[in-house]
C-alpha cells in the first residue's frame, strides 16, 4: 500500500506565512509526489490521525477551531465538519485510545478542551475544558502546549509553558474514556524559565523525555504507570556547549525501538541526536546537524524509523534524512518545498 504525508502549515499575514491549506503528498522510494493542496484551511498547524487512519484532525492555530476530514483510498481528504474549541490559539491534539474523544491544548488561554467524536468522524460540541492552573489564582493559566497520552492510554500528559503568568510544569490527568473525562492527578514542576514544550515516551513506557524550549533543554523523567507520577533523573542542553547564541527547542521525537531521541532547535536551525541507556534511559550526546533551512519548528520519524523529517517553517522546505544504523542523522539527498510547513504525519494503512 502507498504512504501518505499530510502536511500542516501555517497561512496567515499576521504569522508572515505563505502556505495555503493542507497539502498531502504520496510517498514511495524516496520520491515525494504532491496529491492535492487543500486549500483554505487556516493554519492548519498540527494535524493527527485516528487509529484506523481514515480520518485526519487538525487545529487552526492563532484561532479557536478544530477540524475533521474523511481520507479517501486514494489518500485525498474532504471537509467534514469544524467546531470551536472554547480557547484560544490550539496548538495540540490527540485522540483517546477508543477514539472517541479528541484532547486540544490552547496555548493562549490555557485550557484543555475535551470534546467528543461521532461515528462518522464528525466532532461534536465540546464536553469539557480543564484549565491549567498559574500563579495567582483564577485567571492566571500555565500555557499548555502539547496534550500526549502515554502508551498504557490511560494518563494524559499535558507540558505547560507558564509563561508570565503560569508555571512550567507538566500535568498528569487520569483518564475516563467512557465517559470523556479527565482528572488532574499529578504536577511535576520544571526548572523556573525552562518552559517545557513537548514529551515523548520511550516503547516502555517507563522513560519520558521532555523538551524545555525556552532553556534549550530535554529532561529525562520516570514515569510510574500505575501511579500516574513522573520522577526527574537527567536534564542535558540540546544545543552545542561551544554555541553561545539563543536557543529556541521546538520539537521531539523517539526512535520506534527507542534507541535514539531527536530533538530540534530554532535559532540554531539543528536537530541533536541522543543514544539512550536501554536499562536507566540516560541520554548521551551523539550528533547536532544543521536543517540547512529557518526555524526546523517541527520534527518526526519516519513509521519505519529509516528517516527523520525536519520542517524548516521560515524557508518553507521540509529537510529529509535518513537515520543511520548507530542513530546519526544523513542527508537523503530529498527537499521537498513546501510553503510553511509546521506538521506532517503519515498514512500507512
């Protein structure tokens, strides 16, 4: 069967971007053949797929809407249906393990929107939407910017930014997919500034990897299935100790085997390598590479783990390479242009 990438971008004046909608693209061999450009879709700028990948979802960031689309055989989408998140600037989204219910992280207004699912891939109006709590009481939120579920299903993790006026932590809600709801359960605090952005598991579920954007840093934390609670172990710098400018982290993603972690930073324009410790999880310095483009805001690998993806938002190209047996990172020799890119997520079904 083909593979698929959606491409998710972002197209507004206000965000200087010059991309037009959701572009999909089929992949085979390394050659990149664009499908279609589905056009009007409004920053449509993080996308995720439903387990039996013939439905896609994506958020419309700076906005306050999530929307559904059908994936047809031949890997083209049609519109199904868009409805408000009740938040402002959705930056994140995931489906719950029965796929019943969408999670959306607004980053703005600092809320988690639950919101749930129809049969027909449609969404419906939103359940809940939990705050993150800030400093100050009501009114004062953390910035959640990443709502990731770990391998078991049941815990939803959810990293905040704090910003000004919150606090950088990541929170743990247990969750009720029957009845779609979500209970704070547990709080791990961050270093002051760091900010944390995103998280990944390792396969056992045991290892979570952080990545702090604002310190430029990825915090390994063990993660008790049963309790629900993350216990910090490890924190590295992700950019280069001789590299004395700002540093941006943006983005982060594991190995399928869990043997290397991959993380991106803007400013420098680079993706680091770790090797990780299979029995402690401990990361170890192995590479920095430079995107050879703007802003990589956006990293993954490949279903496989044959190649590492970097979307290079500012240059409006997505960098292809191809990860090597010991984790290093090599260039494929394939660009694919495409204007401001911020997501991709692939179809292998």
């Amino acid at each position: 069967m083909s593979v698929y990438a959606y491409i998710g971008c972002r197209t507004t004046k206000e965000r200087n971007a010059r991309g037009k909608g959701i572009s999909v693209y089929s992949v085979e061999k390394g050659r990149w053949e664009l499908l279609q450009l589905l056009e009007g879709e409004v920053n449509p700028s993080y996308l995720c797929l439903n387990e039996a990948q013939n439905r896609l979802y994506a958020i419309h960031g700076d906005f306050c809407q999530v929307s559904s689309y059908e994936i047809h055989e031949d890997g083209t989408i049609s519109s199904i249906n868009t409805v408000d998140t009740h938040g402002t600037n959705p930056v994140h989204l995931t489906l719950d393990p029965t796929g019943k219910w969408l999670f959306v992280a607004n980053l703005q207004t600092g809320g988690v929107s639950v919101i749930p699912v129809n049969e027909d891939g449609s969404l419906g109006h939103i359940k809940e939407l939990k705050f993150i709590s800030g400093n100050g009481g009501p009114g004062y939120i953390s910035h959640p910017h990443q709502v990731k579920l770990d391998g078991s299903g049941r815990w939803l993790l959810v990293p905040s930014q704090g910003r000004l006026q919150g606090i950088g932590k990541i929170t743990v809600f247990e969750v009720d997919s029957k009845e779609g709801d979500l209970r704070e359960h547990f709080v791990a605090k961050a270093r002051t500034g760091a900010e944390p952005r995103h998280c990944v598991f390792h396969p056992n579920n045991r290892f979570c990897y952080v990545l702090n954007e604002k310190d430029s840093t990825a915090a390994l934390y063990y993660f008790d299935e049963e309790k629900g609670t993350l216990e910090g172990k490890q924190i590295l710098m992700t950019i280069p100790e001789d590299y004395t400018g700002d540093g941006w982290a943006s983005a982060i993603d594991i190995d399928p085997a869990g043997r290397f972690l991959y993380v991106s930073n803007r400013k420098h324009d680079s993706v680091t390598v770790f090797t990780l410790d299979q029995e402690n999880g401990r990361m170890s310095w192995l590479q920095n590479i430079a995107t050879e483009g703007v802003q990589p805001r956006f990293i993954t690998v490949s279903p496989d783990g044959s190649q590492l993806l970097a979307a290079n938002e500012l240059s409006d190209t997505i960098r292809v390479f191809d990860v090597e047996e010991d984790g290093h990172l090599a260039y494929s020799g394939v660009t694919v242009a495409t204007e401001s890119p911020v997501c991709a997520v692939f179809k292998t079904k």
